[in-house]
C-alpha cells in the first residue's frame, strides 16, 4: 500500500539524515527513529486519507437509501484505484460492491467481489458462502465460512449459519458441536441456547430471531411481513419471485 511505503521513506530518510550527520548515537538513532517517524507517518497518512474518503461512502450510503443501487455500486467500483493508498480499503469496497450485488440479485456480479472481500468483513463473506451453497458448492461454503469464524470469532451468526448448513446435510451431531463452540464465545446468547435446545431436540434451527442478517443471505425467504416492511416485493433490483432454497 502507498500509505505504508510512504511512511517507510520518510522513517529511512529521518533516520538517514539523522545518521548522516552524527548527531547523539549515530545510526542507532538513527534506527529507532525510522521506525518512529515512519509509524508515526503512517498514522497521519491513514487519518488523512479517512477523511478524504468517508464523504465518499458518507454519499453512497444517502443512494443506497434512496434505493440508487447501480449508482452506489458504480460510485464503489470507481473508488477501488484509491485502495492502494489504505490498508484494508480494497477489501472493505469489494465487500460493500458484492454485498449491493448480491441483494440486487446480480449473483454473478457478487461472487467477484464477495471472493475478494476483506476476511474480516463478516456479513460479506457469509454471504459468499450462502451463495457457494445455493450453487451447490457445499464444501467451499462452509470453508468460507471456516475462515470468517476464525477471523471473527465473537460474531455470533456464523457459527448459526454453519450449524444450519451441517444440519441441512444431515449432520446434526456436527452441528450441535459448531453451537457449542459459539457458545464458549458468549455462553448466554438466547439464540444459541435456543438452537442448541432444537437440535437437542431433533427440530429445526430457528434462525428468524436474526432478521435481515439471516434472511439477507438467502438461503430461506422472509416472511412476507418482513418482505412488505422492507419494500421487497416491488422494489426495482430486488428478486421479485425468491426460488424456493435448498
């Protein structure tokens, strides 16, 4: 990234000039401040590029709740040469592009970008497994969401979507084990207790408590109370008649 070279040359030329010249320790000055000055560069390089691009996202935010999805997603697209000056921004745009896409119902559009999301970005890369799952590409989904787990491991909708896709496949034991590794995270979360009770139980994993988080990534449809709340039942760009999810 362009902010970190940067950093580092400024740090090497501090420490440079400061070596150059023979001031107090010489070169071992010299060193500590490199790597003080370019971390301190860092940060006032980071700052400043935040703050020239959160009016940008700050805008896309206002068209995505005017419902301007392919403007927002244009808006995003364009903003990617800018990611190589901010650590993690590309992945954080390619995330909020595939998330758009994928809502909108363009799958093609969102597997692109949702692969290419940052691991850290959660709802994104559950949503790359849903949509691995829903083309029938049962293992990778639940690799991505192997990874998502390990680099979120106090989100607690991951665990419930993996245990879902465990149970969907038969496994009940494996996914009363992933509830119970979630629960180790936050041992009195309600919806845990809850689906570790129903699969105990022999029932069905009730995943309505999680709303929009679960229901967004389609691997079952809302309720029509929630469709009709949301504006999804004519809403341009949103499917229109939802096929029925394995």
């Amino acid at each position: 990234m362009y902010t970190i070279l940067i950093a580092i040359l400024i740090g090497a030329t501090s420490g440079g000039i400061w070596t150059a010249l023979a001031f107090w320790k010489t070169w071992q000055m010299g060193i500590v401040l490199t790597v003080l000055v370019s971390l301190l560069s860092f940060v006032l390089l980071s700052r400043w590029m935040a703050r020239r691009i959160e009016p940008k996202f700050m805008a896309i935010q206002k068209q995505v709740q005017a419902g301007q999805t392919q403007l927002a997603i244009g808006q995003l697209e364009a903003m990617l040469p800018q990611s190589r000056w901010q650590v993690l921004l590309k992945g954080q745009i390619h995330a909020q592009i595939g998330l758009l896409a994928y809502a909108s119902g363009d799958d093609e559009r969102a597997a692109i970008h949702l692969e290419k999301s940052g691991i850290r970005a959660t709802e994104a890369r559950m949503a790359f497994a849903a949509l691995e799952w829903r083309r029938g590409r049962k293992d990778p989904a639940r690799e991505v969401l192997d990874v998502a787990i390990r680099a979120n491991k106090k989100q607690i909708l991951p665990y419930h979507v993996y245990a879902w896709m465990l149970l969907k496949q038969g496994d009940r034991e494996a996914a009363i084990h992933k509830l119970l590794e979630c629960q180790k995270v936050e041992k009195s979360n309600e919806s845990t207790q809850e689906n570790l009770s129903r699969l105990r139980n022999g029932k069905k994993l009730a995943m309505k408590r999680f709303g929009v988080g679960w229901f967004g990534l389609q691997l079952e449809n809302p309720p029509a109370q929630m469709r009709a709340a949301q504006g999804m039942g004519g809403r341009k760009g949103f499917r229109q008649k939802p096929k029925r999810r394995r």
